[in-house]
C-alpha cells in the first residue's frame, strides 16, 4: 500500500495501533524504493526519544547510509561540511549528489536549520508522530 500510493504521487497516512510494526512497515518501504534504484535522499522526521531506535533499525535492516542529524551548532556544522556531499577535485561539494541515503533528525532540528534542509530534493518523507503538524501554518509542512 505504501509502494502503490508512493507511485500514484499520493501522500498517506500510516495510522496503525501502537506496536504494530509502523516503524519497520516505513523503513521497509524506504528500502524497497531504495532497491529499485532511487538511492535518495530520505527525509525520517522523529521525536528525539525514538532517534536512536530509527538509526539502529536502519543499520540493522539495510545497507544504506543513515546519518543523525542532531546536536550542538558545531556538531550539526561538521555534518554539513563532511557528511551531506561529496567534493570534487577543488573540495567544493558537488550538491547533485549527497553522501547519505537517509537523514534522521527531530521537528525542532527541521524548524531551526530548515534553510539548509530545504535545499535537498527529498524523495520520501517519513514523520513519526506526525500528529504534531496539527497546524497547517506549521514550518514543517513549508517544505
């Protein structure tokens, strides 16, 4: 059903009781456009209680290049510079192609370094709680 609305343009819901696996049904669907040749960038938006769970599940489960992007403004900067691009032969990042598959952070990441976020073609976004977007005027769904 994810695949299906995914290739139909269709944004959805994933609504299922707690514990029924949405975590693993969401990566599994990040994955399987990933195997189909779509290397990213995925966008996973979650609460900072449940990154690290998002981060070993990803590693567990796929091969591809999960990052965290969270931390102190000094923290988030070296990500920038080492994690987000390749460089060419001058050390310019060359921006048509990023490092990661995946991207982890946190609502409040995504509203304070959103100018830097916004830049990335993201193929797929995945919000765990997305319940917190209650409002329409939310930052979040700017992007």
């Amino acid at each position: 059903w994810l695949l299906f609305s995914w290739h139909n343009n269709r944004n959805c819901i994933l609504a299922d009781e707690m514990g029924l696996g949405k975590t693993i049904q969401s990566l599994t669907f990040v994955n399987s456009v990933w195997e189909y040749g779509i290397r990213g960038p995925f966008l996973i938006i979650a609460p900072l209680s449940t990154i690290p769970n998002w981060q070993r599940e990803f590693e567990g489960w796929t091969e591809m290049n999960v990052i965290v992007y969270h931390g102190s403004q000094q923290s988030k900067s070296m990500i920038q510079e080492y994690e987000f691009y390749y460089k060419n032969g001058k050390g310019e990042p060359i921006k048509e192609i990023t490092k990661f598959n995946v991207l982890i952070t946190t609502f409040e990441i995504i509203v304070t370094d959103f100018q830097e976020l916004k830049s990335f073609n993201w193929r797929i976004c995945v919000i765990d709680e997305a319940h917190r977007l209650k409002n329409r005027n939310c930052k979040l769904l700017e992007g």
